[in-house]
C-alpha cells in the first residue's frame, strides 16, 4: 500500500490479522441476538482479509495479538502544481498493530514520504529530511496514524470503527454510496463510523473525517416486524430507511456544502435459505439556501444470495426520477474529486451542478467466492445511465490465489462518459516470496486540487518489499 490516492480496494484488504484469510459477509445473519434487524444488501461488503504471515504464532481467539509491519520502497508522484513535474520518494510505512478476541482491533501506522528527487517547482517547505509537507500539514492529516480501530462487531448492540474509507456506503447507497476519502493525495483523514442495535432498531452515524467539518451522515433503520411482533416470520420483512447526509466542505479544500436527506423501504418479497429478494422504494431531497428543494425518487429490487457453489451474489436494480440539484448517491466513489468538478477536470462542483430532470436506471452486482484452499475472488459494478446520455461506472475486483501469497486489487471509476469524463485507475499487487517476507507494486492515476478549484490529472506508481509479524 503506498498511501496514494485511488487505492480505493483497501476496504478488500482490511487488515484484522486473523489466522487465515477468509470471504467474509457482512449481513444480519451475523447478529449475536434475535433482535437486531436485517441489513439486507452485503456481498459489497465483503472484505479479502490479510492472512496471517505463514509460521506465525497467534491462531486468533480469546486473548491478545501483537503484528507489526514494515514497508519500504520508491515511489513516483506529481509535485501538484499544474505543468509541475515528477518527484520521487523513498517510502517507509511502519506499522503496529493490538487486537483481543473477535471484538478490539487497533493498528497504528505513519505514510512516511522522504523526497528524494525534487522536479519544478521545487519545494522549501518539507519537514527535516525531505519529510513530504503536505502529507502532514493540516490537522486531519493526522487521522492516517489511525490505520484502523473496531470495538465491538457488526451486527452487535455497539459497533464502532475508525479507518479510512475506501468503498464506504450507508444502508441502500441512497446518499452516501462506495465512497471512498482516500483520493485527494494532499489530504489523509480517517473516517469513523458509530452503530447501535437495539430492538428493532439499527442507527448508524458516520463522518468522513473525524477530526474536522466534512460529510456527516446518519441512518435509522427500522424493522416493523421485530417492533410490532415477537413471530420470527414476521422479522425482517418491512423495513423503514430515514437518512440524512451534510458535508461542510471545510477540509481538504473549501467547496460549497451539500445537504440531503431520503426516505425509503425495503419490502422483502421471498425469504429462502440461500436467496431473498426485495422490493424497493425511496424518495429523496436536496436542500439549499438560495434555491427551491429538489426532489426525487426511485423504485427497484435487489436479490441477495449464495449458490450451491458458496459463491455470494447480489445484484440491485433501480430505475430513478432526478434531476435538477440532486440525485441519488451524491456522496458516490468520486465525490472528493466531484467536490471540485462534478465531471471532467474543470467543471462545476458537483453542489452546484445541475443536472437535466428526467430518469436514470441504476444496476449494481457484487460477488464473493472462495475459500483460503481455493481461489478467492472478489468483484463489484456498479453503473448509472442518465436519460440525458451520461453513465457513470465504478469497478472494483481483487483475487487471491491460493494459499494467500499472490494478491491483486484493482478499481477503475469511470465518470461522466458520454459527457465531460473523467476517470481513476489503481491497482496494487503483493507476492510473499518468504514467511514474513514480501513485495509489493502498485500504480494508478492521482488528482490534486488546484487553488482555483480545478483538478490537474497525473500518474504514481511505487514497488518496494514489506516485512511483517504476527505473535
């Protein structure tokens, strides 16, 4: 991992450090108690954990864990200013990490960037030993130390998270959808994310950044059968989505604020062993101060399964009616580049761009297949056609290869085609050539936001070797 931005596949390798890797699924049929409602969709949310290094002595469990890790490496990045050049670095990455059973995870980390080849403009600002300036220069820079920190479980009456998000989405996706804070490469905050679950009641809170005023998000849901009855059949089947997103825009760059909020229900229409398929309405809204609100809405179905394989699949289809200043999944993949320019790379921000009213059909598939002795596979698409001509593309896919020594990440997010596109690229792989000894690649494209609110587009690329424990 170098640290640059659009390495969005980082919520695939979310690092736990358990004793093997395993496909993991992140649905209500984790829930510890009865009560706690259906989340419905989650083959997206499935994560390709590190292995454990091979030899290691912790097998997982009741008790404490220590890991520790050490990357170090080259890597090419833009100096940032438009018509700049290409600086190199040398990369350290060091890494400590304390778990205690399934349910306390904290892992500490620093991105250490050492300018090593200074191209104009040059640069007089860094810290004692090249020490990259803009990695370190605001106080949300400081969330990257916080590589992750989980108390609790999902599903479980009290689940907190902090981390950075990569594909991060709340509930259906209606506001915040695959976003990911990782992109801009002169700003590192952590997210966090806040869950309760109690009766027939799920409330999430999430920020995109917890040391500063930017997205701010929340959703209750509501399971009517659990809070009208105590029959098992009549539990998550009538579910009831209130959602509210903010982002203050006071961080990473200033951009105009945005504020939405949506309604919607999930209607379960069968509910089998290895399938359930939903029915689906929302409405949604986008309020501002110098203009009426805009309104939208949206009907579809989502099926969420396993097959006798095991592999996991679910697929989403919605049709949708917006337009104007709001639409569905305004907080999407890009938005910390649509903060700037909502397409291409010096357009309106997306708080102000407004789009032709009329209909858009949305489709999302996710899959998970494979097991620690088998190839681990897993991919995700998500794709909007605006009836104007635009589509709007997210691909994300990573694999392991048995035995958990090759890995590769990739995600490639493709907005505004047929209009202004814009586009990201990344993509990271990882060899273990020994038990705690490894190598790692990785490239991509990188945006940085220019002082008059436009994004100038360049390449990084970096290799380097790791070494890493686990006792």
């Amino acid at each position: 991992m170098t640290g640059a931005p659009l390495f969005a596949l980082l919520a695939l390798v979310s690092t736990q450090y358990e004793a093997s890797s395993t496909v993991e699924e992140v649905t209500s049929e984790e829930d510890v108690s009865s009560s706690a409602p259906a989340q419905g969709a989650s083959v997206s949310a499935a994560r390709l954990d590190e292995p454990a290094p091979p030899g290691s002595s912790h097998t997982g469990g009741e008790g404490f864990g220590f890991s520790g890790q050490l990357e170090v490496g080259g890597l090419s990045l833009p100096s940032g200013p438009r018509d700049g050049g290409q600086d190199f670095f040398a990369r350290v990455y060091p890494s400590l990490g304390l778990t205690h059973g399934d349910t306390f995870v904290l892992r500490l980390g620093a991105n250490l960037r050492l300018r090593m080849v200074d191209e104009a403009p040059k640069r007089e600002d860094d810290y004692s030993g090249g020490l990259r300036h803009e990695d370190w220069d605001d106080l949300s820079d400081l969330g990257q130390v916080v590589r992750m920190l989980r108390i609790g479980q999902e599903g479980r009456p009290f689940f907190l998270r902090i981390e950075p998000f990569s594909e991060e989405t709340l509930g259906r996706g209606y506001l915040v959808n695959r976003y990911s804070n990782t992109l801009a490469p002169d700003y590192h905050p952590a997210g966090g994310s806040l869950t309760f679950v109690t009766g027939g009641l799920r409330a999430e809170v999430l920020a995109s950044d917890v040391l500063a005023a930017r997205i701010f998000a929340g959703e209750a849901l509501l399971d009517i059968g659990r809070m009208g009855s105590d029959d098992a059949k009549h539990f998550d089947r009538y579910l009831v989505r209130l959602s509210a997103a903010h982002d203050a825009g006071r961080a990473g760059g200033t951009t105009p604020n945005l504020t939405l909020a949506s309604v919607g229900g999930d209607i379960a229409l069968y509910k089998g062993e290895r399938l359930r398929a939903w029915a689906l309405l929302g409405g949604g809204a986008r309020f501002t101060q110098a203009y009426s609100p805009d309104f939208g809405g949206l009907l579809g179905v989502a099926f969420e399964g396993q097959m006798a394989s095991g592999t996991q699949l679910s697929v989403t289809l919605q049709g949708r009616k917006q337009g104007g200043r709001f639409r569905f999944g305004m907080f999407g993949s890009d938005y910390e580049l649509g903060r700037f320019s909502g397409v291409g790379l010096s357009e309106t921000p997306i708080a102000d761009e407004e789009l032709p009213s009329g209909f858009a059909g949305y489709l999302e598939v996710s899959m998970a297949k494979g097991n620690p002795n088998e190839l681990l596979l897993l991919g995700s698409v998500a794709a909007q056609y605006f009836g104007f001509g635009r589509t709007d593309v997210d691909l994300s896919a990573g694999f392991e290869l048995p035995g958990g020594k090759t890995r590769a990440l990739t995600r490639v997010v493709l907005t505004g085609l047929g209009d202004r596109p814009r586009y990201l690229a990344s993509l990271e792989v990882r060899q273990r050539i020994l038990n705690h000894f490894y190598a790692w690649g990785s490239g991509g494209t990188v945006h940085f936001p220019q002082p008059d609110g436009t994004l100038v587009r360049g390449v990084t690329a970096g290799a380097g070797v790791g070494l890493d424990f686990q006792r």
